[in-house]
C-alpha cells in the first residue's frame, strides 16, 4: 500500500482512540530496521507510523541529508507497497534543504 496523507492519518488516529490502543512513530536510518517494523506492523493487523530526522538522513546518505530523505523516502514507499497496511511518513523539519 502506498504512503497514506492527513486525512487517512486521522482515521488512523480515531480508530486507534475508539479501540483504545496507540501509535509509536519509530525513527529510522536504515534497512533493516524498516523490514522488522513492516513484518511487526503486518502480523499485528496494524498501520505504521515512521519517523525520518535530519541525523538518520544525513545517516543514510552518507553525511548527506537530501540524499538519505530520498534513498529512505524511495525504499519505504517501496516495500510498503508490498504490505497490505498504512503506512505514514513524519519528516522532522530542521535541515532538511
């Protein structure tokens, strides 16, 4: 599935509210760490939020954080289309240029 937007993100939220469970937006800088978080989202029945700061870009693309955003951004909207979940992209604001 791809990216879902705000609106999606919201029916996310108030389905999580009403059954009374709640969201962990995990940060990642790479691969591995993407794969286990999709496989646990996928066997718990549940949408993912991912977190992407200036310092796991800059990680990610080899001290440059343009270039991390987009090899990371690229790579979980990828895989993500092979899991039948929501998934949610927070982009920390702050370097990124």
């Amino acid at each position: 599935m791809p990216f879902l937007k705000g609106d999606e993100l919201k029916k996310v939220y108030d389905k999580a509210k009403k059954e009374g469970y709640g969201f962990m937006a995990s940060n990642i800088a790479e691969p591995n760490t993407l794969i286990g978080l999709l496989e646990a989202a996928k066997e718990k029945k549940s949408d993912l939020v991912l977190q992407l700061s200036n310092s796991a870009a800059t990680f990610a693309g080899a001290e440059n954080p343009v270039t991390g955003l987009r090899i990371m951004s690229n790579y979980i909207k990828n895989l993500a289309e092979n899991y039948d979940l929501g998934v949610f992209l927070n982009l920390f604001s702050g370097g990124f240029k």
